[in-house]
C-alpha cells in the first residue's frame, strides 16, 4: 500500500510510519503537495549486513570514534 502524507504530519507521525514501512508499505512525503521523499523499507538484519549492503567497512570492536588524535592533551585541536 502506498501513504501519502504531508511532512508536518509524518514529523508528528513518525513512529507509525516506520511500523507501516516496516510491514512493506510505501511512505511518500510531500510538501506543498510536491512529492519530497519516498521511502520503502529494506529487509532488516544485522548492522553488518547492513554496512556492507552499504558497502562500508565494519568498525572493529573496542574502536571508537572519539578522534583523540586531533586533539592535545589539554583538548584542543591540534
């Protein structure tokens, strides 16, 4: 099935939309009824199956994204 719905109300919305995208709906967002986004729901899984979908690299495990090296000891950049 596909929702049309303004922005304002898919804003106010959103939870709801994801459940129907979720179950295979398509959700189309218009503003000024000119259509804006259309979204459709991929089959869910894992992180990684979705980076690499996406074709990203997987993040190792205990890295994180804190950027230490761009910073002195004090914190400010380098």
């Amino acid at each position: 099935m596909k929702i049309f719905i303004e922005i304002a109300e898919a804003a106010e919305r959103l939870e709801e939309l994801i459940e129907f995208a979720a179950r295979g709906d398509e959700i189309i967002i218009s503003r000024d009824e000119r259509r804006v986004a259309t979204y459709i729901a991929k089959k869910a899984g894992t992180m990684e199956e979705f980076l690499a979908a996406e074709d990203r690299a997987s993040v190792p495990n205990g890295i994180t994204s804190a950027h230490d090296d761009l910073y002195d000891e004090r914190g400010l950049p380098k």
